[in-house]
C-alpha cells in the first residue's frame, strides 16, 4: 500500500528544514511524496527550492506587496481547498510556528485530512512572544495527529497539554540535517567562490584569524518599534568600542527592519550591512563567524552544532534546551545587558570555549530518517532507542 504525503511550507526557514525531509520521502519506498509551497516568501524560499534541486508540485504563490496576516492565512486557506480536494493526501506534514503551518493544518483540518506536525511542542508560554509564531504552533498542535518533537522537553510540552503519548515521536531537529549537508558542500568551495560572493574586502576581514567576527540576525516582529532602536544601539556601541571586531548583517528586507538598521548602523567602518544571504553563504559566514547575536529561532539550533556561542536579543525563547545547555545565553534587546554579554563572552576565555564546546541538545542529523521511519511503519510505536534524547 502507498501512503501519499503531502509537504507544505511556505517561508525559507521551513523550506529549509523541511528540504532534507522531502528528499527523504522521495526517496522511502511505499511513500508517493507531493510538494506544495504557498510561497508565503517567494524569493526565499525559491532560493532554498533550488539549493536543495525541489520542484514542487503545487505552488500557491501567495507573496503580494503589503501582505498581512489576514492575507496569508486566507489566500491559504482558499487555495489549499483546492489542492487538498484535487490530490486528497493520506497525511500532511506542516512544520514549526509559521501562519503557512497554521493555516495548512486548518485546511488539512477541515477536509479531514491527517496532520503531522514537524517541530511540534516548542512553547514559551506567552502568546505575544514571539507573535504570532506561539499562537500558530500551539493552535495546530491542537488539530495534530501525529507530532515530531524535536527534543524531549519538546514532547513533555506536549505531554502537558494532554497530548497522547503514543501520538509524539523525539526526532531531533531536521535543521541539523539540512545544516550538516549544506555545510560539507560549502567546506569543499574555493577561496574565489566567496571572494565572488562577498567581494575581496570583506572576504579578507573576515578571513583574517587577526580579527573577530561577530555575525547578526534581526526580523522578529515583536523587536519591530524601539526593540530594534534598542539592539541597533547596542551593535552600534560594540562596533566603536572594539575597532579589532568585524560586525556583518545580513539585514532582512522587512521596512520595520531596513530603517533603523541603517538610520543607526550605516557608515560605521567595520560593520558591514549586506544583503539577506542565500542559504550556501550563511551557512559558511555562519562557521566563519565567533558569535553570533539573533533574535531568530532556527539559529539557536544551527550556531551550537556549529560550535558557535548564541547570544539571543529576546526575553523569551521557545528553545530553552540550548540555554540549559549552555550553548545559548538569552540577552533581551537592553542595549547595556547585550553589550556587556557580548563582551564577557568574547573576553572570557573560558567561558567562550565552554559555551563552543557545550552539547548541541538539538540533534545528530538523523531526524529524516526517523520520520520517515515512523511514516512508513504506518505510524506504529517506537523504542526508547529509536528516539532522539539529550
């Protein structure tokens, strides 16, 4: 008997992590794997589609200048209507937090259809932070069948909210799978390659083992307004204080983002604003890089793997497996307390190698297979030893 899967996501963080997972499907005996993107990203998105050698078999196209949420999850709603009642899947898996996860599961939902969720049971508590990614992974949580849980403290999230037991199986994170592939790929990339990428200045800077580089994320909607005022101000602070130190932003094309990132940070000689990266190249300045400062979520995964200390400018994270571990410290967007964290991470010696060395809770790149796994075996249970623990 054939299972058909249906994969749906929608921006580059899922695309990223869900990749590694279609190829496994693809791949899995029994399994007839469908794609379908709602674009909710489109350039973004398609950058990872081509990375990765997807074509989906259905694509939304939802991306429209001035999008908001009312947009997306309606556009997807409508719109999977007509996929879900044309290919009718066995089951379709959704990933993480974002409206496309949400508004596909509600679909999947309506057509009683079953939904798997991947990345299932990050939580903080506080529907407002982050906003609207803790509304929408605990809202499908609800209409899920089957749900992949990325650590145990993930499952016990679950557990918590009278999930079944027998419904949750611990995979680890599939961004480590993605991570580890694209990174073995970009390790193999002469000089030439990046000095094309990021031109011959900056590929020196941050070459030079004279030099430290910090690397930096921003874009999440609750930092919009004075949060990013705030950060921007603290960079700003680290840039004039340590000459010594290259500073690189990729800065995202949200406006909310753009504007006080460049009203704050333009013309300071060693901190380098550029593009949003591809994936390839963020993965490389991603290992290039001695820290790295975000507000984002997957980078808390991907850093520790990469033996990279995460400083994280939010109050709360619904990843707190890294800052148990030691590998993530949460500083808020308090331009003193991230200016003092960045310094005595990158001054301490010892606290610097222990927060490198620290154990990645987030898992070892065997995620795929063990979904696949559990899919294929018709979802039956699985042993403790077949199961991701930290």
């Amino acid at each position: 008997m054939t299972i058909k899967v249906m994969t749906i996501f929608g921006t580059r963080p899922e695309a990223i992590k869900m990749a590694p997972l279609v190829i496994g499907l693809n791949e899995a005996d029994g399994i007839e794997s469908i794609l379908c993107v709602t674009a909710q990203h489109r350039e973004m998105l398609d950058q990872v589609l081509n990375l990765f050698g997807l074509k989906p078999n259905h694509d939304l196209d939802l991306m429209a200048p001035g999008q908001d949420l009312f947009d997306i999850t309606t556009r997807c709603l409508l719109g999977l209507r007509e996929v879900f009642r044309t290919d009718r899947p066995d089951l379709v898996l959704v990933h993480g937090d974002t409206t496309t996860c949400f508004a596909a599961g509600l679909a999947a939902f309506y057509e009683n259809i079953p939904v798997g969720h991947v990345e299932a049971g990050l939580r903080t508590g506080n529907l407002q932070a982050p906003f609207p990614e803790e509304a929408n992974r605990s809202l499908v949580g609800r209409i899920t069948n089957y749900h992949f849980a990325p650590t145990s403290l993930a499952k016990n999230n679950l557990l918590a909210e009278n999930i079944k037991e027998e419904t949750v199986w611990v995979t680890g994170n599939t961004v480590i799978d993605a991570l580890l592939i694209v990174r073995d790929i970009v390790e193999n990339y002469p000089d030439g390659h990046w000095v094309n990428q990021f031109g011959k200045p900056l590929f020196e800077r941050i070459s030079s083992t004279n030099r430290k580089l910090i690397l930096i994320t921003g874009h999440r909607r609750e930092n919009f307004g004075q949060g990013f005022i705030d950060l921007c101000s603290a960079i700003r602070e680290l840039a004039e204080c340590h000459p010594e130190w290259d500073l690189v932003y990729p800065v995202h094309l949200n406006p909310n983002v753009q504007k006080p990132v460049y009203e704050i940070l333009d013309g300071l000689k060693n901190v380098n604003l550029i593009e949003p990266l591809d994936y390839e190249p963020f993965v490389w300045m991603m290992n290039q890089s001695d820290l790295i400062l975000t507000d984002s979520g997957g980078i808390q995964e991907e850093g520790p793997a990469l033996g990279k200390p995460v400083l994280v400018m939010r109050e709360v994270t619904e990843r707190p497996e890294a800052v148990d571990a030691g590998t993530v410290l949460l500083v808020g967007t308090n331009r003193e307390k991230i200016v003092t964290a960045v310094e005595n991470v990158m001054g301490d010696k010892a606290k610097y190698i222990a927060m490198s060395r620290a154990h990645n809770p987030y898992g070892d790149g065997l995620a795929v297979e063990r979904i696949v796994r559990a899919i294929s075996s018709g979802f039956l249970p699985t042993n403790s030893e077949d199961q991701w623990t930290i």
